[in-house]
C-alpha cells in the first residue's frame, strides 16, 4: 500500500503538462482575410474590377487626359489601337476617354439610386416588421403595390413624371428598388423580433426606440447590406437601360447608355462604339453579382 503510494506520484509527474493555452490571444484578421481571398481567385479579379470603375468615377484624370467632348473629325470611326485604345465614335470622339469619364455620370448615379432604395425601403420593412398590426398590413399593402409592377415600367413611369436628367433617372430606379428591400428588412426583423435577448430587454424595461435602434436594427441589417450589393448591379442595367432610351443627361454627356445607343447605326462597320461600353457595362454587374455572393454566404455562414 505504502509503496503503491509513493510509484503512483512519480508516474503522474512524469506525463508530459498539457501546453498552455491562452483564450485572450489576438487572431490574425489580416491573415484570414488574405487566406479567404486567396481560395477566391474569382472574388479577387471582381474586387479589382469594382476598384477601378470606382476610381475611374471619381478621378477619370488617372486613366486619360482626354477631352471627352472633343471631336477630331480626320479620325472618325478608328478602330482600337495603341493611340484610341476603345477606338473613335461617329464624331471623332475618344471612346476610352468617353467610357472612363461617363463613369461617373452611371455609377454615381448608381450608388443614388441603390441609397434610395435602401433607406426608403428599409425604413417600410423596419416600421412594418417592427409595429406589426394595422401599420405593417397597410405598409406591406403598398409594397406589394410596387411588386405588382415590373420594374422598369415603374422606373420610366417615375422618370417620365419627374424629367430628364440623370439625378430623375437615379431617383426613379431607386423608387422601382423599394419593394425588395421592404420585403428583406421586413422578414429579418420579424426574425430578431421574436430572438430571446430582445424579449429580455422589453422585460427589463428599455424603451421601443432602444430595443429598435441597440438590439433589432443591427442584428437586421446584414442581409439588407448584401441586398444592397447585389442590387448594385441591378441598378447599373437600369440606369444604363434608361439612358438608352433616351431619358438620362442631356447629349453629349458621356453616359455609358447613352454610348450604346450612339453606336446602334454602326454595328455593320464599327461595332467597338457599342460593344466595348456594353462590356464595361457587363463586367461591372458580372464583378458586383460575384462580390454578392461571397458576401451572401459570408453572413449566412456567420448566423
């Protein structure tokens, strides 16, 4: 028994002590993300393509000092070289340049357009999904007014009203863009709503603006914020489709719609006047539906 005693201390000291592990220790966010992006080559080539467009609405001068507006007449309709990297329109017009500076005419009306829709609509969804009885059947009852409309009869009906011009246009798709988000915001506060840790702050007291502004609008948001990404690219062929049909800034603004619908009578012998702004066009909303989806499985992941 004694000597039983006196082994089995010893045996238990010889066991290797388990390595210390410290909770409080600091993740590499940095680390992860570059590991997240690096599974991604598809993300990464759609970030870089945003970024561009991005700087390219906001500081053209970067890409070209070209006058967008100026014409050349000994150089009309050349094709892409070295010197006219998009080539010449009809005018003698530098195409790149045009593309570049038209930018930021599309996609600040983009950005716009997608704010609207965002604050209006996500404050229908709020007050709906949030007050509940009589407020969220007549808010819901209005939403679903603008759902029975497709989108883009609603969006010239609006423009039509309010004008042409391209702040009417980012105005007018905004409005068309309500619905979905009133619908999102909607269903993701019903959700929170009935979460326990809201019901105990009720229980303990807070007031209905802080359990709505502290606890069930940012635990809502998520998915409206990804709404808003996708919507991005929903909102450039929108606008884009409205300055086609003439309804955006007033010739000779460089809207990208609008450069589509100038080479419409060329496509037989200078197709560059109306492909390479549809490209742009194209891999701007291919590049933002990408993002969207990484950001979708992202939080869905996360919740």
């Amino acid at each position: 028994m004694s000597e039983a005693l006196i082994i089995e201390p010893a045996a238990v000291a010889e066991q290797p002590a388990p390595a210390p592990t410290d909770p409080a220790a600091p993740r590499s966010r940095g680390g992860d993300l570059l590991r997240f992006l690096l599974r991604r080559p598809g993300l990464v080539v759609s970030l870089l393509v945003v970024a561009a467009l991005l700087i390219a609405a906001f500081w053209p001068e970067l890409y070209t000092d070209r006058d967008p507006l100026r014409s050349t007449p000994a150089e009309i309709l050349r094709p892409p070289s070295s010197r006219h990297w998009f080539g010449t329109d009809e005018l003698g017009r530098d195409l790149f340049a045009r593309v570049v500076h038209g930018a930021a005419l599309s996609l600040k009306a983009t950005l716009v357009a997608v704010a609207v829709a965002f604050a209006v609509g996500g404050g229908i969804g709020l007050g709906a999904g949030f007050a509940g009885g009589r407020v969220e059947g007549a808010l819901m009852r209005l939403v679903d007014v603008l759902l029975a409309v497709p989108g883009l009869f609603l969006s010239l009906t609006v423009v039509t009203a309010l004008g042409r011009g391209t702040l009417q246009v980012a105005l007018a798709v905004g409005l068309a863009g309500v619905a979905g988000f009133a619908r999102v915001m909607r269903a993701e506060v019903l959700r929170v709503r009935a979460s326990a840790y809201v019901e105990a702050a009720r229980v303990c007291g807070a007031r209905w603006y802080t359990v709505l502004l502290r606890h069930v609008l940012p635990n809502a948001a998520g998915p409206v914020l990804s709404l808003a990404t996708l919507d991005l690219g929903t909102a450039v062929l929108s606008v884009s489709a409205l300055s086609f049909l003439g309804y955006g800034a007033t010739p000779p603004a460089p809207e990208w719609g609008t450069l589509i619908a100038d080479g419409r009578d060329y496509l037989a012998d200078a197709w560059w006047v109306s492909t390479l702004a549809g490209l742009t066009v194209a891999a701007l909303v291919l590049a933002v539906n990408r993002i969207s989806r990484a950001l979708d499985g992202e939080w869905s992941g996360r919740r």
